[in-house]
C-alpha cells in the first residue's frame, strides 16, 4: 500500500513539473510573438506550443502579412527563421510557419485562417530552399538554423 501511495505521489509531482514547463514555455512565447510581429511586412504573429509524442515539443508560428509578393515572403521567412533561431528554447525544436495576408481580425475561425494561409509557389519555394505548394514551412532545428544563416 506504501509502494502504490509512493507511486501515486511520483506520479503526481513529475505531471505537476510537466505542466509547469508547458506553462513556463508559453509564457515566454510572448516575447517571442512580440519580435516576430515587429519585423517588417509582419503585421501580428502567434506562437503556439504543441507536444505531438512523449518527449516531443513543437512550435507553431502565424505570421500575418501586408505583402505576399515573392520577394516580400522570402524577405519574411528569412527573418522569422532568424528570429526564431536565435531562440535557445525554440531552436531545439520543430517549428512550422504559416503565412496569411491580413491581420488575425480577418478571420473569424480556425479553419477560415487554415484555407487562407499562402501557399510557397515555385519562385518563392525555390529562393528559400524549400519545397513549393505547402502551405506550412516546416523546419527541423538544422534546417532552421541553416536557413536564418542564408539571410
């Protein structure tokens, strides 16, 4: 009965430890926000923690946009890769961009914002290094790293 007393306490103290690193985590996403939203061409960004597996944690970022000219969003992508590797915590993990044109008061729904994120066509894709027509940019640590240097 100890031993299962014991385990329950174990149990209890590490998920309390889990939730305060999630929640020490988004707390520090604000000022992460705050600098992507202050490159230019950005009009808001968002910052968003998921944990997809045991051990797994991935960052998801919303840059909203004025221009979505080829020049504009690769001008955009870099800086955002730079912003986000400079990041200790954010460096270490995934991380998916979506790009939309407008301001998050535009939309008025999750999925409203998920059909009008802004595919990479060729141009755009192929100056970045990355594939064309995804709508997510997604980076693993390497591949972010790398791309903030290109900038």
């Amino acid at each position: 009965m100890r031993s299962i007393r014991a385990l329950i306490g174990v149990v209890t103290v590490a998920g309390m430890l889990a939730l305060s690193a999630c929640a020490a985590a988004d707390v520090e996403l604000g000022d992460l926000e705050a600098e992507l939203a202050g490159i230019g061409n950005v009009n808001d960004a968002t910052a968003t923690l998921s944990h997809p597996g045991a051990g797994r944690t991935e960052v998801a970022v919303a840059l909203y946009l004025d221009d979505v000219t080829d020049a504009a969003v690769v001008g955009v992508v870099r800086a955002a890769a730079s912003v986000l590797a400079a990041d200790p915590e954010v460096s270490r993990h995934r991380v998916s961009i979506g790009l939309l044109q407008g301001a998050p008061s535009d939309f008025t729904s999750d999925q409203q914002r998920s059909h009008a994120r802004i595919r990479l066509d060729d141009t755009t894709a192929a100056e970045l290094g990355l594939r064309s027509g995804h709508e997510l940019i997604v980076l693993s640590p390497d591949r972010l790293s790398r791309l903030a240097g290109e900038g």
